[in-house]
C-alpha cells in the first residue's frame, strides 16, 4: 500500500519506471530499488513460511536486511540536502526510532489478531511469553524517541538566530498544535497504554487484549505521522542569497 501510493505523489507515474536509471548517483534511485526489493522479498517470504519451506528462515533476514538498506537511503536522501536540522544523526535516529516503535507495535497487534482469529496453543503460549517483553520495548523506544525529539526544544534558549532555533520555534508557535498532538498521540500509545496492559496482563481477556492493542497501534501509527509532518514542516531552510 505504501509503495502503491508513493507513486501518487509523481507529476507522470507511468514513467516511475525511469526512477532506477539513477542508481549510481541518485539516492533516491537507490531508495526506490531497495524498497522494492524489500516488497518483493516479503512477499517471498510470506509464502515461504506458509508453504513451510526450510530455506524461509535465510530468507527472512534477507527481508531485514533489505529494510535496513532501504531506510538507510532514505535517510541518505534527507542528508544530501546538507540542511542542518536533517543531519545523519538525526534523520537517521528519528527513522531508526520510527521502524523499532511502529514494528514493535505491529507485532504485538500481529499477534493477538492471529490468537483471536485462529486460536491456537501456540498462538496462546506466544501471546503469554511476547506480552511482557514486547510491551517493555515499546515504552522503552517510545520514551527514547520522545525524549530525542524534545531536544530540539532546547535551541530555544540560544540567542542566534540558528536553522535549529527556528524550527523550534516553529513548533512552539505556528505548528504548536500539531507539536501537543504528536507529544499527546506518542505518549498513549507506546507509555500509558502499553503500562496499562503491563498492569491488567493477568487479568484481561484477550479480546479486551485486542482492542486495546489496536487502540495502542492506532495512536503510535497517529503520533509517527504526526512527527513525520513536523520533520517536513518544522525544517528550517537556508535562506536564499
């Protein structure tokens, strides 16, 4: 779906095809390869395992491997940009952060949809051994990745005018808003609600489990979004000359 509808965004999408010819100096280029080549090994992937092939396990990391490769040049694509506020560090940690929180989440969802759906003792003793841990994870990367982001805030106590300032700036005026919202979103769905099924994970039924954990999905997925806006919006360019 993602990759279907990124070739919306194009002026001709029937000449994406001429995207690759790019690939030994464009990133972008490198980006779209990767990217399919990661959708196209999933795919592979996914049947491997459900044919129950022995060879899917290698296959799988290659799916990974794939992924990393394919985020490391989109983050390649940010940088080349030279503008301050997406440097590697931290374009790369804010994409890193992003596919830790929103896979961890996927999983944990993954997960409970398969036990409800087609009930298993496996499935069972999975959602029993994952529930801990996985919601562990997730408050751990949330409250990283919240903490990282609120860094930039601290420019505002700089007194020149930097691009960093004035994306701060930015966010505490013009894009205040969405700023509350994306603070607001991440912290309940990968704090308060992964806390909360920590606390009731003895208790809860699992369709109670569920909904939940579709709640607690749909806010880090809102709060993701909500943060990939302000690294578009809230970015200082370089004045021009």
């Amino acid at each position: 779906l993602a990759l279907a509808a990124s070739l919306f965004h194009l002026g001709r999408p029937q000449f994406a095809f001429r995207a690759v010819l790019g690939l030994r100096h464009s990133w972008l280029s490198r980006e779209i390869v990767a990217f399919g080549a990661f959708a196209g090994l999933a795919t592979l992937y996914a049947a491997s395992v459900f044919l129950a092939e022995p060879w899917s396990h290698w296959l799988g990391w290659s799916v990974a491997a794939t992924g990393v490769v394919a985020v490391f040049c989109s983050t390649m694509i940010y940088v080349f940009t030279q503008r301050e506020c997406w440097s590697f560090v931290r374009v790369g940690t804010r994409f890193t952060l992003t596919c830790a929180l929103l896979g961890v989440a996927t999983v944990w969802l993954s997960i409970l949809v398969a036990t409800l759906a087609w009930p298993t003792e496996t499935l069972a003793e999975l959602v029993q051994a994952a529930s801990v841990p996985l919601c562990q994870a997730l408050l751990a990367v949330t409250v990283l990745k919240l903490a990282y982001e609120a860094t930039i805030f601290r420019h505002l106590l700089s007194r020149r005018m930097t691009p960093l300032r004035r994306s701060a700036l930015l966010m505490t005026n013009e894009l205040s808003n969405v700023t509350l919202a994306r603070f607001a979103a991440g912290l309940l769905g990968g704090v308060l609600m992964p806390a909360f099924l920590l606390s009731h994970a003895a208790t809860s039924e699992l369709p109670q489990f569920v909904v939940t954990s579709g709640l607690l999905f749909a806010a880090c997925l809102t709060g993701e979004l909500l943060e990939r806006y302000l690294f578009f919006a809230a970015c200082a360019a370089p004045r021009m000359p």
